[in-house]
C-alpha cells in the first residue's frame, strides 16, 4: 500500500520530542510498510504566532493537567530526567539550532540527521542547555555519541564506545550554516508549509495514503493509532483485559 508520514517538529516542544521517539522505534516497520517519513524543523514560536495559539501552560488550569499529561506521556515513551530548561519563552527561540538540523538534514545520511536531532533534544530537555547560541551549539554538536538512540528511547545510548558524531571541522560547517540565509529560509519555507497544512502547534503529522493519494492532518504524539488506520496500517490498539488475565494483546483494524 505504502504512504507518507511528514512530522513537524520544534526542538521547544516536549510532545515533538515523545514523537521523534515513536518514529525512531517504529522506523524500520514503517519502512517495511512502504511508509516513508520525514522529519522537517520548524519554528513553534512563528506557528503560534501566525495562528493564535498560546503555549498550554500559560493558561493555569492547562498548566496543573499539563505536570500529570507531560509525566505520564514521558513514561510512555521511555524517557527519563526530562523537565523544561527555565523560562520557555526564552528557550523557545531555537532558529539557530534549527536551521543547523536543516543543514545537517541536507548534508548528511539520514541516521546522522535523527542522532543529531535526538541528542540536541537532550541537551534541551534533559541538560537544560538550550543550543540556541553558537556556542552552546557547538559544543553540544561535538559532544553527539555515534550511538545516540536511533532506534532508543535512552537517554545515555552510546553504541559507538565513546565515537563523535562529528568531526571538528563538521561541527565548525554546521555552526556556520545555522547562520546562512539559504538554511534562514529553509526553516522559514518549512514552518510556512506546516501552517499551510493546518498547522497550530508541534508536533503537527501529515499522513498520506499511497493507495488512495488523500492526505490528512494529526496533531499531537499520541495520534499514532489514527495515523496508522489512515494508512490502512495494521496496528495492536489498547484493550481492557478480564482480572487475572494475562497480558496479551490483539491485531485490530477498528
């Protein structure tokens, strides 16, 4: 059947991290699906901006569900020591990080774009130091292990036995494309899209059906199960088992 999966991401948004862990986990059956998936930097802050939106947690009530949603969706996915940096207004402003990761996307294979990605989002929610200056960036960049979880929901993967990512010399490129106009106007184009898609927020998904060609919108990291009966995909859904039962699960296609 095949299809398409494009995943609107922010470095800022906690929910864009959870799904950047679903794909790395279910990558590889995805590509045995046909299903190809992109994963394009955008810039929350624009998004709401453009559309109205306000961050969850400046509304109080949203603030208070927010600690029990975030701390359980964290579980979830695997992640651990994850809390925001300080003052996310300020943490938010993540152009250059992000134009970095547009280079990184058009210059590298794809597994060294996901570890980059995966290990700036570390440096982010786990370090609490935002790569948002040039410095910081590239210190985080030549410090990314080989290993860094594609694949993992780990926070300390090193598969490649104390390996860098990057070379001094990849890390002094990256830096110095995170300020070229040509990778300022691919997180603009990218960001622009999104919103013209429907975009409101991070993470924003849009799934194309390759049998049928029709596309849709899904926002948020817990849309899987739509997105894979979008795509006709089969899928194990959540099922409320009989007491003393034991754990099973069933393929469904509701």
């Amino acid at each position: 059947m095949g299809g398409r999966i494009d995943i609107y991401i922010d470095l800022a948004s906690l929910y864009s991290y959870i799904a950047l862990i679903q794909v790395l986990k279910t990558r590889d059956l995805l590509k045995q699906h046909s299903i190809e998936v992109e994963i394009h930097p955008v810039l929350l802050g624009a998004i709401n901006a453009a559309t109205g939106n306000k961050p969850p947690w400046t509304l109080r009530a949203k603030a208070i569900y927010g600690a029990h949603d975030s701390r359980r969706s964290l579980s979830s996915a695997g992640l651990a020591n994850v809390s925001p940096p300080g003052d996310l207004f300020e943490a938010g402003k993540t152009q250059l990080p992000l134009r970095a990761l547009h280079y990184i996307k058009a210059s590298y294979p794809v597994d060294v774009y996901l570890t980059a990605w995966r290990y700036l989002l570390h440096c982010f929610w786990t370090l609490h130091q935002p790569p948002n200056t040039p410095d910081v960036l590239g210190r985080a960049l030549a410090d990314v292990p080989v290993g860094f979880a594609p694949g993992s929901g780990s926070d300390s993967s090193d598969d490649g036995k104390g390996k860098k990512l990057f070379t001094t010399a990849d890390v002094a490129a990256i830096v110095r494309a995170a300020g070229d106009p040509q990778y300022k106007d691919a997180l603009r184009r990218t960001t622009e899209e999104a919103l013209g898609r429907g975009a409101f927020g991070a993470p924003w998904l849009w799934a194309t059906n390759g049998e049928t060609g029709r596309s849709e919108p899904f926002f948020g990291s817990d849309r899987w199960h739509h997105v894979y009966e979008f795509l006709g995909l089969p899928y194990r859904d959540v099922e409320l088992l009989s007491p003393g039962e034991e754990e099973r699960g069933r393929v469904s296609k509701l």
